[in-house]
C-alpha cells in the first residue's frame, strides 16, 4: 500500500491528496470557478519540474448527481455539493474535494450587490434596512455592514424595487432591472433627514 501525500491549493478552493507517485514525482490539481463551471487543471513531475497534463490525464468526479468533468478537466455542475476531481495520469493519481454550485461564476449574474453612502460626505453607512418591495424577489431583506455595503444572492430575474431605509435618513426607493446576464451594482446615496 502507498504512502498518500497531501497538498493544500489555496487557489484551489480545496485539499488534494494523491498516493504517494514512484521517484518522487507526483500529480497536483487546482481547479477555478469559470462562468459555465470550474476548470481544473493537472500537474505531474517533480516539485521542480512540473509539467501541465491537464489534457494527458484520466478525469472522474465522485459522484455524477452533483458534478461532472470532461476529458480536459472542466467541471459541470447539476446540483449544489461535495464532489471529489480525480485526476489520474501514468501512475500517479490525486483529487481535489471542492464544494460546487451550478453556474459557476454566472450565479453572481443573479445577486445584487452595492454600497450605501452619506450624500454630504460620501461616508458609508452601517445598518440600512435593504428590502425588494415587489416582483418575484419581493420580501428579501439585508441590512448594510459596517462598510456600508449589502448583498442579495439567488434572486430571480426581473423588474422590481429595492428599498433603502435608516432613521435620520430619507428613505429611498430604487427600481432595478436584473437581466441575469452580467454582474450588478446597485449602490446608492442616502440624504440626511431635515
């Protein structure tokens, strides 16, 4: 039975761990979230010549329900979890446990996200009440964080109207467009109270 060898990714959103290879040389993987899902790619060699096989390598998932990889190790998604990348090549193997959600980096194209700031001295402001009056997303609420800023996740897209309220501030209804296709900010200035 071999040794297994660890290594950490921290780009890698995970913890790979491989049987330890033949002479010293080993495979790594590290894998980054993409628009449509997550690339992975995979290294063999020795700590001081590694070589790219991302294309070489045998891929799998753990577990087919939540993720798949094709054979140049990009990662699609069917449904939110924990899925072990193997990544085989010669007689060295390894993976990658990462927590995944489908869509990769497209499900921020369905969050808003935006500061909330002083109109006389563009200070931020810490706890703003944030909340969708209408549409599908209606009734989701945040409050702004000590640096002024709020996000919603997961929304539905559509037309709807967000609304921004702090005692000694007037409050401020904002409609908004979310289209699902590209990354949104909502940031906003409040007025002081007269």
């Amino acid at each position: 039975m071999r040794a297994l060898s660890c290594v950490v990714l921290v780009a890698a959103l995970g913890t790979a761990c491989s049987p330890a290879a033949p002479s010293s040389e080993f495979t790594s993987i590290g894998c980054g979230e993409q628009l449509d899902g997550y690339q992975c790619h995979a290294e063999y060699g020795t700590a001081a010549q590694a070589r790219d096989v991302t294309g070489l390598a045998t891929w799998s998932a753990s577990d087919a329900n939540i993720a798949t990889v094709n054979s140049v190790g990009f990662v699609t998604v069917l449904r939110a979890g924990s899925v072990a990348i193997r990544a085989k090549y010669r007689d060295a193997e390894t993976f990658l446990t990462m927590d995944v959600e489908p869509g990769g980096l497209r499900r921020y194209y369905r969050a808003v996200s935006g500061f909330v700031t002083n109109s006389q001295d563009r200070s931020k402001i810490a706890g703003v009440m944030v909340t969708i009056l209408d549409g599908a997303n209606a009734s989701r609420r945040t409050t702004t964080g000590i640096d002024g800023a709020y996000q919603f996740y997961d929304l539905e897209v559509g037309t709807f109207t967000v609304r921004f309220s702090r005692n000694g501030y007037t409050t401020l209804d904002q409609p908004f467009v979310l289209t699902g296709d590209k990354f949104n900010d909502l940031s906003v200035t409040l007025v002081k109270s007269p």
